[in-house]
C-alpha cells in the first residue's frame, strides 16, 4: 500500500497507475478509487480502474471535476481492488482540488 498526495486542477484529466509486486492474477476483481472531503463523509467522486495483469490504472475525467466537486481544496482518496472473497488496498493520500482560475 502506497501512500502518495497530488494536485488536480478542475477540468484536468488525471491518471494513477499502481503496480502490484508479485504479480498473481487479478482476473476477476473489480477496482475503485473514492475521493471524500473527509474520510468519514460520502464520496464526491468515485472512479473506476482499469487492471490489467498486475497494473491498476485509475483515470480521472475532467468533465467529472467540473460536473462532480462543488468543493475545492483537500479530500482524501483510496485506491482498492475487491471481489466477492478478498479485499486490497492499493494505496491512498490526499488530493488537492485547485479551482484554475479561468473556471469561475
């Protein structure tokens, strides 16, 4: 499990990828990337990945910053890959949502 922290500015389009060392087959698992304005409030925007053998790639659309996240400034994120039998989480941090200044 990671710990890493990133800026997104509004309307920007964003990727994440994890690497699992060891590298068994995920085959079956689904991941999911959830951003909070605190860690015990709802999701403001949830963010499905992309695994492919041991890479997880989570893609963040602009359009969803603009459309989805009425608050700006820090939220917390985690990354995870589950299935009906196991859980992984593949890492967390803090994202920093800047409002750019030709957006308001």
């Amino acid at each position: 499990m990671k710990e890493y922290d990133f800026d997104l500015h509004v309307g920007q389009d964003y990727g994440l990828t994890y690497i699992i060392e060891g590298g068994e087959s995920y085959d079956g698992y689904t991941a999911i990337m959830k951003v909070r304005r605190k860690p015990d409030t709802n999701e403001v925007l949830s963010v499905n990945g992309v695994i492919e053998n041991n890479r997880i790639t989570f893609r963040i659309n602009g359009n969803d910053t603009i459309s989805k996240v009425d608050a700006k400034g820090i939220h917390q994120y985690d990354a995870f890959i589950y299935n009906d039998d196991h859980s992984l989480k593949l890492g967390f941090g803090e994202v920093n949502i800047i409002q750019d200044i030709a957006r308001h």
